[in-house]
C-alpha cells in the first residue's frame, strides 16, 4: 500500500514553467522577476502593502523579530501550543520566551491569560518587547481581543500564519492584522515553493528594512559596505516560481482541505467521544490539517498512540497535536503560564491525512480503519 502523507505537496499546471522560465532567462539566483511577482501575488491576496519572500517562515520571523529591536534580556510572549520554530527566533535575538497556554473555541493563545502574564511581568519591571500569535492548523485566533490587548499595553503583534494562509477572521486575512504576518511555505503547507516563507506588513519602513537586512544589509557602495549585520535570508527566483504556480491553485486547495475535515466530521457523526475543532462566528480556516479529539471519559488513556502505531503499519501517517513548547527539554527554564488546556489537547488529540491531492476514496479507507481499530 502507498504511503497516505498527513500532508504532502500538491503541484499544478504551471509552476514548472515558471520554474523553466527562470532557467531559460538565467534568473537562477536570489531575486528575479518571479520573485518580483510572487511577491505581489501575495500582498494582495492577504491584503497588505507589500511582502517580502525569504527562505523560510523562520528566518521571516526571526527579522520580524529583529527589526522590532527585540534584543537580550527582553521578554516575548509566545503561544505555547505550536511548533518549535514559532519560538526559536526568540532565543536567536537573545530574549527570553514565555509561553501562554490556549483557550478552548480556537486552541489559540488566551487572551485572557496572556493580559495576566503581561501585568505581571511588567510589575516585575520586565520589558515586554513583542508578543507572538499563532493561526494554529489554520484556524484564526481570537485577533479582536488579542488587538485590545496590544494596543493597551503598546506591545506590537507578530502573527505566526506559517499554517494559516487562505484563513481569515471577520473577512479580513490572517497574517494582516499585526505589525508583522509570517507565512511559511514548506513542503507540507497548503501551498509550497518547495521551502520558504515571507514577511508581510503595512508598516513601509519595515518592509524596507526586512528587504535590506534579508540580503546581507549590502549599503550602496561600489564595493560590499556594510553598516549592519545582514541575513541571508532571500528566497530564489527558482522557488519563487514554484510559488507563482501554486498561488494560482490556493482557492482550490483550500476548498479541499475544507472538503477533507467535512468528510472526517461526517464519517465520525455520531460516534460518542470523538470531537472535531469548529468556526467559531466570523471565523474562517484553511482546515491546512483536520484534528481530531478523543474524550477521555470514552477512551482509554494510550488509545492515541495505539492507534497511531496501528495506522503507521498501514503505511498512514498521522501525529499527534503539538506538544507544549513549556513541555520541551530546550524551554524547561522559561516561564510559562498555564491553564492544561494544550497540554490535555496534546494527550487526546491526533493529526489525520489532510492532504489537497488525497482522494475521497483515500480518506474513507482512513475512516474506516481508525473505526476498525477502535471497534466502532
């Protein structure tokens, strides 16, 4: 049986001309007219003044980082319910992270909790340089209240939308409502240029800045003058052409993905203990991966990872929901404050095959075997 990915890259018609383009004009390194267009592509699709392509989504929000003069001994407050790379770039700048656990409507960062993070620190007379938002598997979080906080408080937003491209809260698009938007455009996202990212912004003078710093910060000069530490950090015309094809096949992506979690939410109908992650009011995801949750009051405790290694030698990846990153050896000396709400979801929930080139057929075979194993 062929391997059935969680979520594996979903080619269309034109990326490989783009990507012949680039070699028959020789625009086979960094920058170049795909670059150019590809860029454009996605300022206007999330809706932002401009976007900057780089290499990955970490280097993204590692400049967004940097170029908001996070520096050492200042904290950041991050979304503890994510992947890794949302809180590395923190510890690249010298600053300190501290994690803020979920709430229940969206698996998103609290506000609640994050506002009482803020007060006491800053009553420690800690500086609170940024706080950083995860768009976790594509569903917004809660941007109204998150926004109030910001502003009250003058601590500027990143959002983490590596995951999240094509979501939106309220008709307006994730990656558009804070200082910085961080795309990622790695091989299992909705849509990928094999590996990359992007930084978008409103704010003009970031933007020149990030476009700058991303390409070793070179001065104008007739020689290499450098004023500032510089990055590596473009995205080549290459990959860029990649992008440009797939941005032409996104809405088709995201109607199937959205497609996908309706078939799972279907096929386990009914079926007592067994719960999917719903759109609050105004709120619209990508569904990039359907989850699902397991009440412990139905199942037993391991049930997950039994079914897991039971699905692995079908040859059917799944995984489990995010571990904490205030669970991870690397973090064990931040600060953190939580509610359980990540760690539980952590313990009861797993990843399906989400894929936009899986087949219907694909996702009942997966159905039915979980069902098989669980005895439903």
């Amino acid at each position: 049986m062929s391997r059935i990915w969680l979520s594996s890259p979903h080619m269309g018609e034109n990326e490989k001309k783009f990507v012949e383009e680039a070699f028959s004009t020789n625009w086979v390194a960094p920058l170049g007219p795909n670059v150019d267009f590809f860029e454009k592509q996605l300022s206007e699709y999330v809706g932002v003044k401009a976007a900057v392509s780089l290499n990955s989504g970490t280097a993204a929000l590692h400049l967004a980082l940097s170029l908001l003069d996070v520096n050492k001994g200042d904290l950041v407050l991050c979304q503890s319910f994510t992947f890794a790379a949302s809180a590395f770039p923190i510890i690249y700048c010298g600053a300190e992270p501290v994690f803020i656990d979920s709430e229940t409507d969206t698996w998103n960062i609290d506000p609640q909790l994050l506002e009482k993070a803020i007060e006491d620190q800053l009553q420690k007379g800690k500086k609170i340089a940024a706080i950083i938002v995860v768009h976790l598997y594509g569903m917004p979080a809660k941007m109204n209240e998150l926004l109030s906080i910001s502003e009250k408080y003058r601590i500027p937003i990143i959002e983490d939308a590596a995951e999240a491209l094509g979501s939106s809260y309220n008709n307006k698009a994730c990656g558009s409502f804070g200082k910085a938007g961080i795309l990622s455009f790695n091989g299992n996202k909705i849509i990928t240029t094999s590996g990359g990212g992007a930084l978008l912004s409103n704010d003009e003078n970031l933007i020149a800045k990030t476009r700058h710093v991303s390409a070793q910060a070179k001065d104008p000069a007739p020689y290499y003058l450098h004023t500032q530490i510089g990055y590596n950090y473009r995205l080549s015309n290459i990959c860029a052409g990649i992008g440009r094809g797939q941005m032409e096949v996104l809405p088709q992506r995201i109607e199937k993905r959205r497609a996908i979690f309706e078939q799972y939410k279907i096929g386990f109908s009914g079926v007592e203990g067994i719960s999917f992650l719903e759109e609050p009011n105004g709120f619209f995801s990508n569904r990039w991966l359907t989850t699902i949750v397991f009440d412990e009051k139905y199942f037993k405790l391991g049930t997950i990872e039994t079914l897991r290694q039971y699905l692995e030698t079908l040859n059917i990846e799944t995984r489990p929901l995010w571990k904490p990153l205030h669970q991870q050896p690397v973090f064990s000396d931040c600060k953190s404050y939580n509610n359980g709400i990540s760690d539980k979801l952590f313990d009861t929930g797993l990843c399906l095959p989400s894929g936009s080139n899986l087949s219907e057929s694909v996702i009942e075979n997966v159905i039915n075997e979980i069902k098989k194993h669980l005895g439903i």
